[in-house]
C-alpha cells in the first residue's frame, strides 16, 4: 500500500476553483447581454417617450397660444367696432327706423308671404338636420316690423341663401332701407375683414335684433321674447346690455343655433355706448369652421409633426369636441367604427352623421379631458376618444367666459414601432444569450452547483436553528475544503451561538420592557444622559375612581389579576394606535403620543387611545362583575423626556404639559374625557366637546376645560 493511501493525503485537484470561475464569468457574461438589452430598451423607450410627449406639448401650447390669439383677436376688434361713431350711429339711426316698422303695421297679406317662405325653403331644411318636426309658430317672428323687415330682406331678396350680404337697398322706400343702405356696406366689409360669419346689432333696451349683415332667419326678432330667446346670442346680448363699460366683451360658448340650422355656433358682444348709456349691443356670430382651422393645423397633420395617427382636438365643459377629430377626416368609416367601439351611443353617431360634423355631438371623457377641464396640465398614456392606447398632452385654454381643454395625442403603437422592432432586435440577441447561458449551467450544475446547493442548504438550515446540520464532502477541490470547514465551523458556532442567543434574548426582552424601541436602541449604542426635548406631544392620565376602595374588600391575588388584565388591554390599544406607554403607578395610567419618534395627529390619536380605554374599562367591569369607571385627562404642549437611573431604567416626562394633563384628569368626570384648549383647538372638528368652562386647577388656576362624554 502507498504512503499516501495510507495517510489519507488528498489527490490533485482535476477540476479547480479557477476553471470553474471562468464558467461562472462566461455565465456572468451572458446575463450582462441580457441585463444590457433590457436596460438599452428600457432606457430608450423611457428616452423616445419623453421625446413625444414634449414634442406634443410644444404642439399644444402653440395650439393653445393660437386658439387664445384668435379669441383675444376677435375681442380687441369687436371694441373698437363698438365703440366707433359709424356703429353708434347705426344703432341709433337703425332702432329708430325699426321703432317705425312696427307701428305701421304689417299687411296680413305680408305675413302670410312670409310663413310660406319659411314652411318652404326654413322648416325643411331644419328638419333635415335635427331629425325632428319643428312647428311653424315656434320660428315665426312676432312684430310687425319684423314681418315687413323679414318680407323685404329675406323673402323677396332677389340673392340666393348665403348671398343676401349682397343687397344694400331693397328699395322699399321705409326709413329702414335709407339707413340700411348707408351702412350696410361699411358694416359688410368690416365683418369680411375681421372674418366674421356674421354681424349684428341689437337693441340693449329690447334685445331686438335691429340689424345683421346676413340676413338669416334670426333678423329683426327678440332675443329677449322671439323664438331665439333661449339662445346663447340671446344670452351674450342680456350680459354685454347691462354692462357699460368700453372694455367689456360677452363671449358665449358654441351652442347648436336654430338660424344656422343647428351649425355650431358661438357668439361675442360688446355693449355700444353712447354717451354713458348702452344703447345697443355688437355681436360677431362665430362658426367652429376657423377654430377647427386653427387646431387641426388646416388639416395638415402629418406637416405639423403628428405622423399617422396624431392629433389635436379641443373639448368643452360638457365634454363634447369643439374641433373635429382627426380621422374625421380622413377615414370615415374607421372613424365611426371606432367610435361606436369605444362606447358611443347611436343617437351621437346618428348626430353626426345627421349633421355632418362631431362638434357639439361627440363626447370626449377621458383621463385627459377630465384633468384638462379641472385646469390641470400633463402627459401620460391614456385610453384616447377613440378607445386605443395613445401618448397625450393635456391642458386648459385660458379664455374669458370659456372652459376649453386641448389634447394633443398620438398612437402608442405608432409612437412606439421604433421600440418594437428595437425589442424584436433585442429579443434574437437574448434568445442567443440565453442558450450560451443553458450549455454553460448544464455543465456547472454537475462541476459547482450541486455541491454549492447542498452547502447553501446546509447553511440555510443551520441559519434557521437546525444546529446539527452536516454538508456531504463529495470533492476534492475548494468547494470540498470548504464544505470541510463549515462543518466544523457548525459544530464550534452551534454551542457559541446558544449561549450568546440566550443571553441577548434576555437583555432585549428585559430592556424593551422598560423603555421604548428607539431609546433602548440608543443606549446599546453606548449613548449616555439621554434627555430630549419634543416641541409638540400629547399626555395623557387615566386613573380608576374608586379603586381603592373596591380593592380594599378583594384578596390581593384578585386585585393584581383585575388591574394588570385591565392595563394589558390598555397596551394592546396604545400599541395599535401608536402610543408609548410611560408607567403606571398604582389605578393610574399615563402615556404619551408624538415621541420619541413625532407623530402628526399625535391628539387625535390620543383621543381615540382614551375613547377605547374608557369602553375597555366597561368591558372589563362587566366581565368580572366589578364596578369600574376611569376618569381620563388629555393635554398638549412641550415636554423633557428622558432616561433616569442606573440599575433601574426609567423613562419619564417632565413639564408643565405633563402636570396639567394629570390635574385634567384629577378633576375630571368619570367616564369622560377632560381636555385643555390645546386638545380641543386641534380636534373640535373631529369630536363633540362639551365646554365645561375654566375649573380651578393647583398651581395654575383657573384653566378652560372641555369635555367628551361616553
């Protein structure tokens, strides 16, 4: 036999530590591919999304600035208008005339004229695009005037609808046509500059509308009593008649307006004035053609950066669109099958298609409507109008008299296709990783995991307090020395590690007893002198009336057991509320809230702690048939807290909040919480307290109390 058989030398190593670190890196390499793909992906989704949501809100604001210049615009030219000697005049020289139609009279024969034409060429039209059977009296004006202005305007026009702009004088001889035929002309063109749909002048006194550049339906009746009354015109001229200053504007949101047919329609006014009197009122009739212009970008959406699918779209406070949708547009058919996908009823989709336009019929509510609507500005990924996935940027228009939101969105799968196929990319990459990784841990799970995997479990076991754990040696390398040595390290730590648990185990159990986790924490770090100051805490002092007499007639053994069941509920309760108990001292009981670690609602907290402490005493009173009533004073304000003794451990509060808190509860009522006006000023809105007024207290004298009955 050999030497070395004999005394047992090991063999060489085949396998050593170094070969098989150099699996482990090529391992250790693969993984870093993979960690690598997935953060470059990460990253660069995080990068490209960033990038679209600022390039949406860089699209936005300039939307918003646009849609806000517009309207700003339209205002600043409506004042002067109003406030220029050609329009004052004209509103003058037009009531007057107006004032004389009606007196004359208007022939039956007229009226009768009139009703034909609008049963003919009004009611049709009306009724092809609202889908209902609108009443011939329900549109027919109500003064003679309006009859003959009507009459001679309208009816007997000689222009086609859209063009009865074009007609200066009807020729009917009235005061109404010299005046009309002095400043029709001038009004027409100052409408076609500014780009008004239309151009009006009313009344202030009646709301009559005496005078518009196109001549619709709308001509010559009352806002205040004609057909149009519940209009938003008629709304902008009742605000901008009562308001008698140069500066004013009275801007109405798009409505659906009757004389347009139901178009979407908004109105702004400004009050004419005339010598301190409003005598009139200007109004500019806006269509949504322009707005739809503006945030559509002419409809040129792929020139203003939005690609494929994005877009930008205003709402308003009912959450209908104000612009037209994108696909609108451009898709039809897509665009009502996404629509009725994303839950649009079929009376909106009927709307729509009824009267050719979303606007004032398509209902937008998304997370970014909402948001928008409520003056909030953001991005995120939301679910869009049209129930897809999409990266958007939201916020409100700042316009006077209006609460618009504009959304500015993209596709996330379009957004994201860069990423996508950059995943595709990735994805190949990992997959080729991945299979170096698997030939690799198959060889390793035979050379080094198995063997780490018994010793890892041997570890684990030892860790949870298996002490007679042993690892099998079943090499020879340094995986086999090591398995060596954590056996006998188990066997030497095993009867170390019992002794030292023990010994810890009731050090800790011992100190928490006595003094709060953070303090005991301090004083094992070798702190000494602990004494701190809190700013704000809530003390609090319970003590059982008439204990000692009761426990005057009990066996002591009965008398201990009755108060420490009654306590340890009391330390379950501050437990869960997060209350530090400070001592007890007889019947007594004093704890605190707000230290050492601060607590906001320290009061309230407290209070509760009392509230439960009071119940408890009942609960317990009745479970062992005893009378029992605590009495429970509360107080708020600065303390010293801090550690005393040296064989004895105490942890104590010192302060005049301390010594108040316990006279609240000396001359407290039982089964009733006393507090001080600190207490009471946090927590008057949370609890009913009963003030029972100054009561004196020793060394203070007389101190507000109040009261919470239970």
């Amino acid at each position: 036999m050999q030497p070395n058989a004999m005394t047992g030398s090991p063999r060489p190593v085949r396998w050593g530590l170094a070969a098989k670190l150099f699996a482990i890196l090529i391992l250790l390499g693969a993984t870093a591919v993979v960690v690598t793909s997935v953060m470059g992906y990460v990253r660069s989704r995080d990068a490209l999304e960033q990038a679209i949501f600022d390039q949406l809100t860089a699209a936005r604001e300039s939307k918003m600035r646009q849609v806000e210049n517009y309207f700003r615009t339209i205002g600043n030219e409506l004042r002067l208008l109003a406030a220029s000697k050609m329009v004052v005049d004209a509103t003058r020289g037009f009531r007057i005339a107006v004032d004389e139609l009606d007196q004359a009279g208007a022939p039956v024969e007229l009226r009768d004229k009139v009703g034909a034409w609008y049963g003919k060429n009004f009611l049709p039209e009306l009724r092809r695009a609202t889908g209902t059977e609108p009443i011939l009296a329900d549109y027919l004006p109500a003064r003679p005037g309006s009859y003959y202005l009507q009459y001679h305007y309208i009816v007997e026009n000689p222009h086609p609808s859209g063009r009865r702009r074009l007609l200066d004088d009807a020729g009917d001889g009235s005061a109404y046509s010299k005046v009309h035929s002095v400043y029709h002309l001038l009004m027409r063109a100052a409408a076609t500059t500014v780009g008004f749909d239309d151009f009006m002048l009313a009344d202030a006194r009646t709301g009559r509308l005496v005078y518009t550049v196109d001549k619709d339906v709308d001509f010559a009746t009352s806002f205040q009593t004609g057909p149009y009354r519940h209009s938003n015109a008629a709304i902008a001229v009742a605000r901008c008649a009562t308001a008698a200053e140069r500066s004013a504007t009275c801007l109405e949101d798009f409505a659906l307006y009757a004389p347009a047919i139901d178009e979407p329609t908004a109105f702004m006014a400004a009050p004419v004035i005339d010598r301190g009197v409003v005598i009139g009122v200007l109004i500019a009739q806006l269509s949504d053609a322009e707005i739809d212009k503006i945030v559509t970008g002419g409809r040129r959406w792929r020139h203003e950066g939005f690609r494929a699918t994005g877009e930008a779209y205003l709402v308003g406070p009912d959450h209908l669109v104000r612009s037209g949708p994108r696909e609108f547009y451009e898709n039809r058919d897509k665009y009502f099958a996404d629509i009725k996908a994303s839950g649009a009823s079929a009376e909106e989709i009927a709307a729509i298609r009824r009267f050719d336009t979303p606007v004032l019929h398509q209902r937008v509510e998304t997370t970014a409507s909402r948001a928008a609507l409520a003056g909030i500005e953001g991005t995120g990924e939301i679910i869009g109008n049209r129930g897809v996935p999409t990266l958007a940027s939201w916020g409100p228009l700042t316009i006077p008299g209006l609460n618009w939101a504009l959304i500015a969105d993209i596709d996330a799968d379009e957004a994201f296709a860069p990423i996508y196929r950059l995943r595709r990319d990735l994805a190949i990459m990992g997959a080729v990783a991945l299979l170096v990784v698997l030939v690799t841990g198959a060889w390793l799970s035979r050379a080094l995991l198995g063997p780490l995997r018994e010793l890892t479990a041997g570890v684990t076991r030892f860790a949870g307090g298996d002490y007679d754990t042993k690892v099998a040696v079943r090499t020879r390398d340094e995986i086999g020395q090591l398995c060596l040595a954590f056996n006998g390290m188990v066997d030497e730590l095993r009867e170390k590690n019992v002794v030292i648990d023990n010994k810890n185990r009731e050090n800790e159990e011992l100190l928490l007893n006595v003094l709060p986790a953070p303090i005991a924490n301090r004083l094992r770090g070798g702190e000494q002198g602990i004494a701190d100051g809190f700013a704000e805490v809530t003390v609090a002092f319970a003590d059982l009336v008439g204990f000692t007499a009761l426990s005057s007639d009990m066996p002591p053994y009965e008398v201990v057991t009755l108060l420490n069941g009654l306590f340890s509920r009391f330390d379950v309760a501050a437990q869960e509320l997060g209350i530090e108990k400070i001592k007890t001292v007889g019947d007594a009981y004093m704890a605190v809230c707000g230290l050492p670690e601060p607590v906001a609602n320290h009061a309230e907290r407290m209070v509760r702690m009392a509230i439960r402490m009071v119940h408890i005493t009942r609960e317990h009173a009745m479970e062992h048939g005893v009378s029992m009533k605590l009495r429970v004073g509360i107080n708020s304000g600065p303390v010293v807290a801090g550690v005393i003794g040296k064989s004895k451990y105490i942890y104590d509060l010192w302060g005049d909040t301390v010594n108040l808190a316990s006279r609240m509860e000396s001359g407290g009522i039982p089964d009733s919480i006393q507090v001080t006006r600190p207490v009471y000023e946090r927590l008057k809105d949370q609890f009913v307290f009963e003030a029972r007024g100054p009561i004196e207290v020793k060394g203070k004298g007389n101190v507000e109390a109040w009261l919470l009955r239970l």
